[in-house]
C-alpha cells in the first residue's frame, strides 16, 4: 500500500520514535516518563486522553520505562480507575487484531492519586509514588490538565512544588480557554510563567493535530502546482468551516461563559487559518513555523461587526421528534444571548493576501457534522469555455476541497470535457480520499499531540505571542458583540445556520461551498 512506500522515506518507525522520547537523557533504559493525567475522572481524560495514551503504546510509540498517574479528587482505587479506562479503550488501530493483551498490559502501567488540585501536600504525596516507579532513573514528567481553567494554576503551583527533585524534564500539556480574552489569557499567562518556563507550557489546539491540517503544509511546500497560485492574484476567497450535528448536550454550562467565537474561531479555525496563509518558513523548525503564523495574526484588520453574524440554535421537532433549543439545556439562562453559531470575514493586510476574504463558519446543532478548508479561486481570465457554451460563472471556477473531518480527503473541482462528440463542460472532482489511498487508521489528534510533548516537539503547539495576537483580534469584536447586546439570530436544531452568512457571504461576492 502507499502509506507503506511513502512511510519507508519518511516516518519515524515507532520504535525510534520511542528511542527519541528518551534519547536526551542517554536511552530508553535509563529514564522514565511519568504522566499525570489531573482531572483523570473528566470527560476529556476519558474519551480522549486514555485512549490515545494507548494507542500510543500499542503502536510502541511510549518509551520503555513509563508510568501513567490518573489525579483528581474523586475517590477512586487503581482498579477503579483500570475499570473506567478499560471502557473506553478500543482496538481501533487494527480492528482484526485481538488488542486484549496489549490493554492488559496497558492498564498494568496506570495507576490513580486522589488529591485536591490546590493541595501541595497531595501533590508531594503523588511525587513520592511517582519516584518509586521511577526507580532511581532519569526523571521525565508530563502533567496534561485536564481540568476546568479556573484551577490551571492552582494546579501548576502544587505540581511545580517538587521540581526539584526531577533530574529530566517537566512539562505541561494546558488545554483551552487560554482565557476569555486579551487581559485574562494575558494573566493566565503570566501566573503560570511564575512557576513554568515558556518551553515547559504545551498549549494544546488539537485542531492542529489533526491529519489534514498537518498535511497542509506538505500540500503547500511539496507539491510546485499550488504555491504558486497561493495569493491575492488567483485565489478569490477562503472558507474555514466547522460544523456539529450535535447541541452543547452535556458543556453548556462552559459553553455559555464562552459562546461559538471563542470556542472554535479565535483558535481552532484561526490557527488553520495562519498555517494556511503564512509565508513559507525558514525550516520545519517549531520556532520558524511558528514566526510566520504570528506574522499572519498581526496582519489582520481589525473584525468589523458587520462582517459578522451570530446565531444560536432553537427547539426543532423533525418526524415526531423534538430537538431541544439551546436554552433548553438547564445549565443555561434562558435568556442567555450567547452565540451556538457564528460566522465572520476576515482579511489580512499583507502584500500576498490583499483584499482576499477569509470566511469563516462555526456552528454547532446544524445539518451535518464536518469540518472543511474550502479554497475558490478567481475565474478563468478570457475563458473561451465561458463564452462559446455559455456555462454559467460558478461553474467554471476552480475549488480545492480539503475536508479536515470526516472522510478526510482533499479534492479538485475542475472543468472537464463531457466524452462524447459535442462539447460540453462538466465540473469533475480530482479526488484523493483518504480511506481509499491509504489503509491506516488515522491517528486521532490527541496521539499525535501526546508524542510531540513526550518527544518535546512544540509545531503543533501554541506560543504566547500567537495567543496574544489571537486575541487581539479577537477581544474588541467580542466586547462589542456582548456590550452591544447582540442578539443572535435563531436557527433551526438540525438546519443549515442563519441565512445571514448567505448575505455576509453573498456582501464579499462569495457563495459559501
Ligand atoms: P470536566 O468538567 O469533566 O472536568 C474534569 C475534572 O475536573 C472533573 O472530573 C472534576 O474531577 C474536576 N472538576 C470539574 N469541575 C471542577 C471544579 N469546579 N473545581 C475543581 N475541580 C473540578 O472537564 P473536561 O474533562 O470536559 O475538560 C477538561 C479540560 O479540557 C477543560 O479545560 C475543557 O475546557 C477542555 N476541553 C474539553 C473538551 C471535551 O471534549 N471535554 C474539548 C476541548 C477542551 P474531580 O471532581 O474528580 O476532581
Ligand atoms: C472543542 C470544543 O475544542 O472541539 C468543542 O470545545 C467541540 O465544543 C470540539 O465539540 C470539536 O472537536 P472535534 O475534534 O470533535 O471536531
């Protein structure tokens, strides 16, 4: 199979990849990487973290001597803790093979610390039971938090209290909200710089640890047919669309105290966006890459509250079922204005994107679930195809499709001949799907992002000065919006969002895909 050429050239096997998690510190036998998992009893740890802990390990990725530490305040015992993991585990990575042993042996290596998360006396108390698995080897540490924000740093301050008996590395996987705007993240920052290095802090976006927007880049800088069409002079518009088919079912009490903007725009389809626009780097290095990204942040205009519109889902009855509204959900207001859908043009002020709109579209409870990077380009110019068969103007625009989630696959949309004897232009898709091309799983974002920070790798996360100016564009809209008191635009459960976007879309001559 392809992957399996293509893996020859350039992958890491596993099993480097595992020597390359150690290697600092002088090889696979001689340390040890201990993972705390805090806020393991969480929904996150569950669905996400755990499994891709082991599927790392099936895949042999984990290094020799590791230890995985579950730490939250419920009460639970090691084979409690084994039993929950276990329900979530799958064999995902290859569905003919029996995993059942490689689980066993998996659950062997996790274990649970009941503690409060502002107690440094339960941290210390974690820190002694992690130093008898480490058994007198080099000391490398993970902490992912998984955790409400609220207690991020509370959290770092304790673990941070036995550093000094870590002769490796410490470092910490911090998930979303980096705050709520440009003050509150910029104070988060700064207290858990108090007590952690900026190298040490691994903001996660696992938007970016998703397959296809790895391979962005690669379809960029690899492949000599697309940079150059790459600006202002043939692209005439970019879309950056999620979708869910699902309500807040379960968050909206978090969702409420953040909205559809900061839950998805300001960095999941950003951080797209920047991969997506940004110059080519100086090397694959993490700082190089993530220097341009910066530059494409601060060279966005400023978001006009005309070039947005807010929506928020309401109750739907479809054959004879009823879909609930989003104030419905009890751990909401009912008169809450906060926005479930959102969608806004952005541009970017740069020499390469002048005048370009950047639409974006996030929503959740809408008719599909996906999330898609749609590129239109400009129209052909004189088209002689245009003239003599009179097709009609969309039609004859080239569209490159690469759909994140789900069917991963990136497509063309070109003009073809119809075969037969007259002439006549069809619209026919160059289409590379994923599944059919190749036949390995794809990893889920989380594993991939989990062997970056084991290996110290930090492309795939956020820098402070990416998330300051994240937020910088971000916090005067979303003042304006909660000052003005916006009211969203209601939408069916279940529908294609607010036909405003059609007339924001329609405003910047662009019709969404
Ligand atoms: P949860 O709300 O499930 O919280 C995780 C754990 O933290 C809980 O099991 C609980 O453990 C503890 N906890 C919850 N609330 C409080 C509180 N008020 N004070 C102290 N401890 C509390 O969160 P998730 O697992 O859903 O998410 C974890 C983090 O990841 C959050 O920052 C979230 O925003 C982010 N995130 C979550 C996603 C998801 O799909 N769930 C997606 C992307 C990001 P105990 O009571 O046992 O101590
Ligand atoms: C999270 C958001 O960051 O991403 C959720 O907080 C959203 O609201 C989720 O559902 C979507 O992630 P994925 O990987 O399922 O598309």
């Amino acid at each position: 199979p392809a992957d399996e050429l293509i893996g020859g050239l350039l992958s890491i096997p596993s099993q480097e990849a595992a020597k390359v998690a150690t290697e600092p510190h002088g090889g696979g036998d001689k340390s040890t990487v201990s993972i705390t998992v805090v806020g393991a009893s969480g929904d996150l740890a569950k669905k996400k973290i755990f499994p891709a802990l082991f599927a790392l390990y099936y895949e042999g990725c984990l290094p020799e001597h590791f230890t995985i530490y579950g730490y939250a305040r419920s009460k639970m015992t090691d084979g409690e803790l084994r039993d929950m993991v276990s329900k979530t585990l799958t064999c995902r990575i290859d569905k003919r093979a029996n995993c059942g042993e490689k689980m066993e042996e998996f659950l062997k290596r996790c274990f649970y610390h009941t503690g409060q998360y502002d107690s440094q006396e339960h941290f210390v108390a974690l820190d002694k039971k992690l130093k008898e698995h480490e058994g007198g080897r080099c000391s490398n540490r993970l902490f992912y938090l998984s955790i409400p924000p609220n207690i991020f740093v509370d959290a770092v301050k304790c673990a941070s209290s036995s550093a000094s008996s870590v002769n490796g590395w410490t470092r910490v996987i911090v998930e979303k909200p980096f705050g709520r705007d440009s003050k509150t993240s910029a104070a988060l920052t700064k207290s858990l710089k108090q007590y952690l290095k900026e190298d040490q802090i691994f903001r996660i976006d696992h938007y970016l640890g998703k397959e296809l927007v790895e391979n962005l880049s690669v379809l960029r800088f690899s492949n000599l047919i697309f940079e150059p069409l790459w600006s202002r002079q043939y692209i005439q518009n970019v879309q950056f669309i999620f979708s869910e088919n699902f309500g807040t079912e379960g968050r909206g009490g978090y969702f409420d105290h953040y909205g559809i903007i900061r839950d998805i725009m300001q960095n999941h389809l950003l951080q797209i966006l920047a991969l997506f626009a940004m110059e080519t780097p100086v090397s694959l290095d993490a700082e190089d890459i993530r220097n341009e990204k910066v530059k494409v942040l601060r060279s966005m205009r400023p978001i006009e509250l005309e070039d947005v519109v807010v929506g928020q889902y309401k109750s739907t009855t479809k054959g004879g079922v009823t879909y609930p509204g989003y104030t419905d959900d009890k751990t909401v207001p009912k008169d809450s204005l906060t926005p479930t859908f959102a969608a806004a043009a952005l541009f970017i002020d740069n020499a390469r994107w002048d005048g370009v709109p950047f639409l974006m579209k996030a929503g959740k409870a809408l008719h599909t679930r996906s999330a898609e990077i749609r590129v239109q380009f400009r129209h052909v110019p004189g088209n002689l195809y245009n003239r003599s068969s009179g097709t009609n103007h969309d039609r004859t625009t080239n569209e490159l499709v690469i759909r994140v989630q789900p069917d991963e696959g990136i497509y063309l949309k070109i003009n073809n001949k119809v075969p037969g004897l007259g002439m006549r232009l069809d619209q026919s898709n160059l289409n590379l799907l994923y599944s059919a091309r190749y036949s390995k799983e794809i990893p889920d974002a989380y594993e991939r992002l989990l062997l970056d920070a084991i290996e110290g790798e930090r492309r795939l996360f956020i820098r402070s000065d990416e998330l300051d100016a994240a937020w910088a564009l971000f916090t005067p809209l979303l003042k304006e919006i909660e000052e003005k008191k916006t009211i969203p635009e209601s939408y069916p459960y279940g529908s294609r969002g607010p036909v405003g976007a059609h007339y924001l879309a329609a405003r910047h001559n662009v019709q969404w895909g």
